[in-house]
C-alpha cells in the first residue's frame, strides 16, 4: 500500500484527508496527518514508516527546503515547497499552491494587477504564479524587507502593509470595474485584520484560508481543492476524477 500524508503545525482540522480519499476510494492508497512539533521531527516520522511523500503546509513550507535535496524550478525560485516525494536518499520538492492559484487566475474575468498579502510559502507561491499569468503583481509584507527581497528575485514589485492598505483604497474606492481588475490574494490570517470585509465589494479576493474567520473561504476551498489535484497527480502519476473530491 503506498501511503502518504500532510505534515505541518496544527493540521488536525485539515480537509486534506477526505479530499484524497474521494480521489483514490480503493485501499491501495493511505494518506495520513502527520503532526510534529517541528519540520525535523516530521521528516524523521516520515522517513521511520515509510511515506513515500507529503503534503506540507504551515510553518514547514519554507523549513522543508533544508531537507530538499532536488526542488523544483517552482521551489527553488521560492524557497518554499508544500509537496515531497522520497526516493532513496534524494527528498523531490514541489509546489501545487503555484499550479493551484494560476489555474484560479485563469478561470476569473480579466484581471490585471495583483496585490499578494503575505510572504510565507503560499504567499511567495501565489505571487509567482500571478506574475507568471502575466499580471502586474506587488507582494506586500508586514516585514517589508523580507518582501523586497523576494521582489527582487522574481521581477515584481513590495511594499509594507499599511502601503498595500492605502494603495487599495485609492485603487478600488468608487472604481465600479475594480473588481473585474483587481485581485487580492490574501495568505495570511484574516483574523489580523489587515484587509476588511468591504473589500469583498470592490476586488477580488482569493486565499489560502478556508476556515473563518476569513473573507472568502470559497476561494480557500477551491485553492485547497485544485493544489490537491495536483498533488494527488505527482504522488501517483494518475490525474483523479475531480468531481469525486467534493468538500
């Protein structure tokens, strides 16, 4: 039985479970929550019963790269990975939150600036993925040099969060077609308060939150439902029946 799993800190709530056992029903197939208290700890359970991979999600999507050993273009760009796969000595590193938010930008009307709240893993992934769809991105940061400097590598632009505020405000105030052209991809917790509830009205929002309280966990489901996709695809090499994964 090939088994796999999620790692990350705390994961009991994750939907991650009932996701791959509707894309995989027969039992040749395991997937499990794996919850340490630290990346080390996680990869050393992995490793002791013999995953042959993992979705990881917080705090471990930056952490896992010390234990990577082959990332992916995606990864490597980054610094993050939420996916792994073992094969021998060599920890194969990927990123479905990047694959996920690009195939969520195709499916909305014309958007054409993206402003990325947030610089952990799925923040840095999203905001590759929305450069990459050709969008104006800016990724903003309540430590804004640690999003300068991811800005510097990829070819976009940062700022701090009171900026990102401020340059929302006079991007959507009173603008009727903001929200055909302006998306929010909110990475952080919502709970912080950074982005109000009205921005609903007047932009477009994605997150990586799908539990409240948030400001679009329909977003956050959706996100959750198309990295899985994915996953499950690089984990067994077959692409899952996606009206099976319902959630």
């Amino acid at each position: 039985m090939k088994k796999f799993a999620l790692i990350g800190n705390p994961i009991q709530h994750s939907l991650s479970p009932e996701l791959f056992r509707e894309a995989y029903p027969s039992t040749s197939m395991r997937y499990d929550l794996v919850e340490e208290e630290s990346i080390e700890k996680s990869i050393a359970e992995l490793k002791e019963k013999g995953y042959g991979g993992a979705n990881v999600t917080a705090p471990f999507k930056e952490k896992v790269m010390d234990f990577v050993t082959d990332p992916d273009p995606v990864s490597k760009a980054i610094g993050a990975s939420n996916l792994i796969i073992f094969d021998g000595d060599r920890i194969y590193g990927y990123n479905t939150d990047y694959l996920a938010v690009r195939r969520m930008v195709r499916e909305l009307a014309p958007v054409d600036k993206a402003i990325v709240i947030g610089c952990g893993g799925a923040g840095k992934a999203a905001a590759l993925a929305c450069r990459d769809e050709g969008l104006d991105t800016i990724i903003a940061n309540r430590t804004e040099e640690k999003a300068e400097a991811f800005a510097s590598e990829i070819g976009i632009r940062a700022m701090g969060l009171e900026d990102a505020q401020n340059l929302l405000t006079i991007l959507t105030l009173g603008n009727q077609t903001a929200k055909k052209n302006i998306l929010v991809v909110y990475a952080i917790p919502e709970e912080d308060n950074i982005i109000s509830k009205d921005l609903l009205g007047r932009a477009t929002v994605i997150e990586a939150n799908y539990k409240n309280p948030c400001l679009n966990p329909e977003s956050g489901l959706k996100w959750l439902k198309y990295q899985a996709v994915e996953s499950f695809r690089i984990f067994t090499g077959i692409t899952p029946d996606e009206t099976q994964m319902q959630i």
